[in-house]
C-alpha cells in the first residue's frame, strides 16, 4: 500500500484513511526521537500545507501550533483509552469543544453527489475542526476503536491494531512490545529474589 507523502516514512501500521490523517497528526510528535514536528512554524506548515489542514494561502502562527499541539496531545489521550488507557478528563475535552466551537467549515456536494466538507476558511482551527469530524465518522463505522496509543509509555505512537482480538498494545512488538516485556520479566525476576520479609 503507497502512503501519502505526509505520513511518517517508517509508519508501521497505518490507519485507513481517512483516519490516517488523525493518526499521523498526533504522529507528529515523537517521543523516542524527541521531535515535534508542530513546534518550528516553517517546517510544520509545511507539512498541514501538504496534508490539507491548512490552506496553501494560509500560514500557521504560534498561537495556531499552540493549539495544534494541545489538539494533537488531547487526541492522544482519547487514542489511549481505546486501548484500555485512562477515560478523558474534561481538560482534555476542552481544547477539543474550544475547536468544534469555533469551527468555520462549509459542506459541499462533488460532482457524483457525495457530501463534502470544504476547506472552510482555510485556517487551522478548520483543518483541525475536520479531524474531529473524522473521528467522529470512525467511531460511527467501528473504526475507532482500533487507532491506539502504544502502550510503552516512553513511545505512545497512534497505531492501527489490525489483529484479530483487537487487543494490540505496542505500536511494533519488534521494539515496544520486547522492551515491555522483557523489563516485566525482569522486574518479576528481581521481585522473586527478594527474600521474604
């Protein structure tokens, strides 16, 4: 399967789209690496340029990857608790309702009748708006469930869990999934060592 341009070149697991536009937005910070794309404005306009979060014209300031950012990292949180993490708060609700509130998008028709949204404005908060529009489609078709948060809390890369049982925690087992397991195993080990008190 060829990726878009915009998602990450090792992207492992990737979400059908257009829920891989969810997924490699909050992919856009990566922290193994210590990057975050959404921090310089050149780079990172860029890349909402390309993806279609923001209009070619369009350039994003710092309050707007602020926002970006917190959106991103609330995301995130929602992503975690499909595999089992924490419900969200309403703190991390509130940067989410900020967005929806202030959306400016415009749906249209294309030319075989299918309902589209428009580009809105053609600013952030309209690109961003049109994530929580597809999210709230991959949790009416069943998709959502599926886009996890890695279980390593040292990674927590959005992946699609594509297994059977759907219950799928590390974003490679490869990596994430050994580096879990075996400090389980040794904490188990070092615990059973332990003389009894």
């Amino acid at each position: 399967m060829s990726l878009p341009a915009w998602v990450p070149p090792d992207e492992l697991r990737p979400a059908p789209e257009p829920l891989l536009l969810v997924q490699a937005f909050v992919n856009t910070r990566d922290l193994g690496l210590g990057t975050d794309l959404l921090a310089d404005a050149e780079a990172a306009s860029q890349w909402l340029h390309q993806c279609g979060l923001l209009a070619a014209v369009a350039a994003a300031d710092a309050e707007d990857l602020r926002a970006a950012r917190d959106v991103r990292e609330r995301l995130r949180a929602l992503i975690a608790h499909n595999g089992n993490g924490p419900a969200p708060t309403a703190g991390d609700l509130r940067p989410l309702r900020e967005v929806a509130r202030s959306s400016r998008l415009r749906l249209g028709i294309d030319p075989a009748g299918r309902v589209e949204v428009g580009p809105g404005s053609g600013r952030l908060a309209d690109g961003l708006a049109r994530l929580l529009l597809i999210v709230r489609d991959a949790q009416q078709d069943g998709s959502w469930p599926r886009l996890k948060a890695c279980g390593n809390s040292d990674c927590r890369w959005a992946f699609y869990d594509r297994s059977h049982s759907r219950r799928g925690a590390w974003c490679s087992m490869a990596s994430c999934g050994n580096l879990i397991k075996n400090r389980n195993l040794r904490a188990r080990r070092s615990g059973q060592r332990q003389p009894a008190a």
